[in-house]
C-alpha cells in the first residue's frame, strides 16, 4: 500500500526548471534513497513534499488512515500535521533553546491545553507541560541525548546536532520521515552509527523514511529502493544493485564511485 | 527524588510569593509614613506603566523576534477609550470597564493590524508599525470626541499604589507563564528560525499575531493606567517618542529576558528623575549613559537570562552558573 504519491511534480524557478515531471511512490513502512548530482534538484523535491515551495504543477497525495489527501501548496505546517516530518541539509535548529525545548515545540501541534490555561498555569496545563517533558525524554533517550537536556542546541557537536534534528522530527509524531543529508560532515564511524539509528527508528516508529544523502555506504546499506535524480527529472529508479548497474546512473554521477562503495 | 522536585517548586513559588507581598507592603508603608511623597509617586507610577509596557514589548520584540515599533498606539488605544469611558462612568467599576475596554481595543487594533503587516521581516515591519501607530495618533488628533490636539482633561482619577501593584504584577505573572508554556514556547521558536518552526508544525502566523495582540492587550492597560493616573492625555503623549522610549528600555534590559525588561524600566525611571535637577543636560547625560551602558553591555543588562531567586544565591556563592533559556 503506498503512502506517498508524487505524479508529475514540476517546479519553475523563472525559466529555470529545478524539478520537472517526478513522479515518486513510496510504499508504507520503506526506506527508500533519493541520489543525484549537486544541483539536481533533491532538496527541491523535499521543499516542494513539505510544503516550503508551490509546484508549479504536479499532485502531491498522502494516503493516511485509509484516505487519500491531496497536499501539494499546503502550507508547512499543514504538512506536518498531516504527518510528514523533515530534516534540513543546514542544521536548522533552535539554536539558543535547550536540547529539551527543541524537542518539545515539535510536540506543540498536539498540545490541547488553550491560552487561558497558560496563562494561569492551570492544573491542565502543568499535566500536560509534564508529560510533554516524559515524553520528550524518552525521544532523547532513544537519540542518546537525554543527559545533555539543558544543555543550548549551539553548544553540541556537530553529529549531536544533526540527531537532535532526527529527534525533534520524531517528536512530532510523523508517519513519514524526510531526511535531508543526514549524514552530512560525519566521519565514517559516526555514520555507520547513524545508519543504525535510522534503520532502528524506523521499525521502532514504523515509519516511512526518504532520504537525500551523498554518503553512497549508507544508501547502499539501508536503502531498499533508490530514485536517481538529475538536472530536475528522475533518470532511474529500482534496487540499490539496479542502480549501481544501470548506465545512466553511472553516466551521470555515480562514476567510480559505485564500484569503491 | 519526584518528592523532592516538587518540595523545591513550592518553596520556590512561596517565595516568590512572599517577594511580591514583601514589594506590596514596604512600598504600601513608605506611601502611608509619607516617605515617599506626592512627586516621588509619579516616578513610581511611571515605573509601573514603563514595566508593563517595556515586558508586554519584549513579548513581541525580543521572544518572538518581530520588531515593533508600534507601542504607544496601543497604550493610546487603551489611554482614550479608558478616558472617554470613565469620564462618563466616574465610578470603579466604570474605570474598571474602560480598563478592560481599552486593553481589549488595543488587542482588537494588534490582531488587525498584525494580520496584514506580520508577514513583513525585520526592518521592514518596524516601518509599518511606525507607520501604524502614526495613523492612531492622527486619528485621536482629529476626531471630535477625543478633542483633537489639547487631549482630554478632568480624567476622574482612581489609579493609586494598590491598583498599579495588581496590574504590573498580573502582566509580569501572565507574560512569565505564557513564556513558560508550550504556547510561548512556539513563539520562541518563530524568533528562533521561523522555517524550522513551520516545519514543525507551529502556525507561525498565528503566534506571531497572538504575541502582538498579547503585547497590545498590556500596553493597553498600561495606557488606561497612565490616563486614570495623570488624569489628562493628548495626542503627543503617544508619539513615535514614547514608542521609542519602551524600545530602549527592551533593548537595555536584555532582548528575551523578562526580568531585564523589568530592571531597565525601574533603571530609567530612576535615572530621569535623579537628572531633573540638571535642567540643560539632562538628554545629554542621560543619552551618555545610554551609550556607555550598550558599550560595556551590549547584549542588555540581563542578555536573555533571567533574574531568578537561585541565582541570586548562587551569585553569592562564587561558583559559575549555566542555565537554560526559558
């Protein structure tokens, strides 16, 4: 059963034409890779299923309990509450928060107590504000964050900063997960770990993931299916062995490269 | 170890209880054994008023991040309609009601306003509230009912230490709390990085024009408390000016710290009247001071942490402290 349709996704920047006619199915529960060269237009694709960017023509359509939703030119926020979680390729952060409070405003969207509550810190609110800090621990727990809670975002390093980022879009309660270059600046041991994680997380939440990544030793590794993005269309799709194979892949990008990996 | 926890919360929420009867009490019986006189109460309501303005600002300015240049609007809306009611109710509960009305106008006018101009950045929104609070101002200046240029006179005045007290401490207490929820926290996050808190899920249009309507819902009050008190306003009251002064006192007091807004509005007040007797120079040396303070502090008095009773004692005991924002 698919989760995610993508049919002709086209997005113009002037005469510029970033994405053009990608067409995307991810089925509940995969974890699947999206490749390609700078510039190929990945990160606009993840703009565009978030709700950053409009198409300038295409359908974007969520199938979550048992309905069809169209979402393409919702705004992002919609988006999420529709259940599409992301990261960023630039460590997006509330940088000058607690590694807590990061977590606990992506649980905002589900929080039920009103402002007047707020206010007088009513008994509703302080429940809740509890379980929002239980909950947000048990998030952090599982990222192996949980001992730098008031630690600010800034001050972590690097790899921490980029499992926050994982964290805080669990935290919102996702049933899809887009990560955009996760493994961005990490060495190799520190990715192998990521790698980990992430395939854990996904049995652990059961959830969609789409991932942008360069590191071809992960995408090979965890990815069950891959699209092959350039200059904005997609030129292949299939198995990380099809597309290790396939000649336009490697015409395009790939290169040596598949063979070392 | 939850027992604890919770132990310590109470004391701490006592105590900052007693603090607030202590400040009530003291200044409650220096008013009463007349050490402080006549004209050392209007430095003290002035005190209140900047509090309230200069925190309800800071909501907008400095934990949402949306600069505003707009406040003395707001305080003129909640200035007028107070004045206007009370001087056909000259009762308590009619002050009361225009009160209340006032506050409610401002916020009225902040989410109207707020809808078209929020989604303006930086520079660029501090224009148009510049520009809004100007249109409020001409508005009072050429209406019949306000009575143009010489303002409103003869304002029953109710508004003594006791009221002040309530309404500064009530702003600062309702401010503080919403800061600490998770409603407060989304417009932190708009401060923050306003595309990650979208992604998030936050509405960030929503909180941002919730933090204005909160902010302009206290500078209304403040405004209704400054006619009550001063018993006449006019249109120059509330120029760009005054707007200009709740900024500064923002700005000096540390962007995101509530206390600091607080300790600033207390500072400048205090530092005006001490100047009075320095009829010519007083701008000049108060501006250096200005000046002087933002060089050696320019993060404001406070930066973004808050005054806190732990950290009081933990100043005393000379150990570093880190602490969390928020």
């Amino acid at each position: 059963m698919p989760i995610l349709t993508v049919k002709k996704l086209t997005k113009n920047f002037g005469g510029l034409a970033a994405v053009s006619n990608v067409s995307l199915e991810l089925e509940q529960g995969e974890l699947v890779g999206l490749i390609g060269p700078n510039g190929a237009g990945k990160t606009t694709v993840f703009n565009l299923l978030t709700g950053v960017y409009k198409p300038t023509s295409g359908t974007i359509t969520l199938h979550t309990n048992g309905t069809d939703k169209p979402i393409q030119g919702l705004k992002p926020y919609k988006v999420c509450e529709m259940g599409i979680a992301r990261t960023f390729q630039n460590i997006r952060l509330f940088k000058d928060l607690t590694v807590l409070d990061n977590v606990r405003i992506a649980m905002h969207k589900n929080v039920k107590y009103g402002l007047a509550a707020s206010f007088l810190r009513l008994p509703s609110c302080q429940k809740e504000e509890q379980e929002l800090v239980e909950r947000s621990m048990e998030l952090l727990k599982i990222m192996k964050l949980d001992h730098k809670k008031d630690e600010l975002a800034r001050n972590l390093p690097y790899g921490e900063q980029r499992h926050l980022e994982i964290a805080r879009a669990l935290a919102t309660n996702p049933s899809l997960l887009l990560l955009d270059e996760p493994a961005a600046g990490m060495n190799p041991a520190e990715t192998a770990q990521l790698t980990e994680v992430i395939s854990w997380i996904r049995n652990q939440f059961k959830l969609t993931i789409l991932l942008i990544e360069h590191d071809m030793s992960l995408v090979m590794k965890i990815c069950e299916r891959i699209y092959v993005l350039d200059y904005g269309q997609v030129i292949a799709s299939g198995t990380p062995e099809e597309v290790r194979t396939n000649k336009r892949v490697i015409e395009a990008y790939l290169g040596e490269d598949v063979n070392n990996a | 170890m939850k027992k604890l926890a919770e132990t310590m919360r109470n004391t701490k929420s006592w105590s900052k209880l007693l603090l607030l009867v202590l400040t009530y009490a003291i200044i409650h019986l220096l008013i009463i054994f007349g050490i402080i006189q006549d004209f050392q109460q209007i430095t003290l309501t002035t005190i209140c008023i900047n509090i309230i303005l200069a925190v309800s600002l800071n909501l907008i300015t400095g934990f949402t991040g949306q600069f505003s240049l707009g406040h003395a609007g707001f305080m003129s809306i909640g200035a007028y309609t107070c004045a206007l009611i009370t001087m056909r109710m000259p009762t308590i509960p009619g002050f009361i009601l225009g009160l209340v009305a006032g506050a409610v106008a401002a916020a009225i006018v902040g989410i109207l306003v707020g809808l078209p101009t929020l989604r303006l950045r930086g520079d660029y929104l501090a224009i148009a509230t510049l520009g809004m609070s100007e249109i409020i101002r001409i508005v009072f200046l050429n209406l019949n009912i306000t009575n143009g240029a010489a303002g409103l006179s003869g304002i029953p005045q109710f508004v003594n230490w006791p009221w002040l007290f309530v309404f500064t401490a009530g702003t600062i207490l309702l401010i503080v709390n919403f800061l600490k929820s998770s409603h407060g926290r989304a417009c932190i996050s708009i401060r923050e990085d306003e595309i990650a808190a979208e992604a998030m899920g936050i509405n960030t249009t929503k909180y941002k024009v919730t933090a204005f309507a909160i902010g302009a819902f206290c500078a209304g009050i403040a405004g209704a408390l400054y006619a009550s008190y001063f018993f006449f306003i006019k249109p120059t009251t509330f120029n760009f000016q005054k707007s200009v002064d709740v900024l500064v006192m923002v700005v000096l007091g540390g962007m995101g710290s509530v206390s600091g807004s607080v300790l600033a509005a207390i500072l400048l007040a205090l530092i005006s009247t001490f100047l009075q007797s320095f009829s010519e120079l007083r701008m000049v040396i108060y501006s250096l001071i200005l000046i002087i303070i933002m060089i050696f502090r320019p993060q404001g008095l406070m930066g973004s942490k808050e005054l806190s009773l732990s950290m009081l004692s933990k100043l005393g005991s000379k150990f570093s402290f880190r602490k969390g924002r928020v």
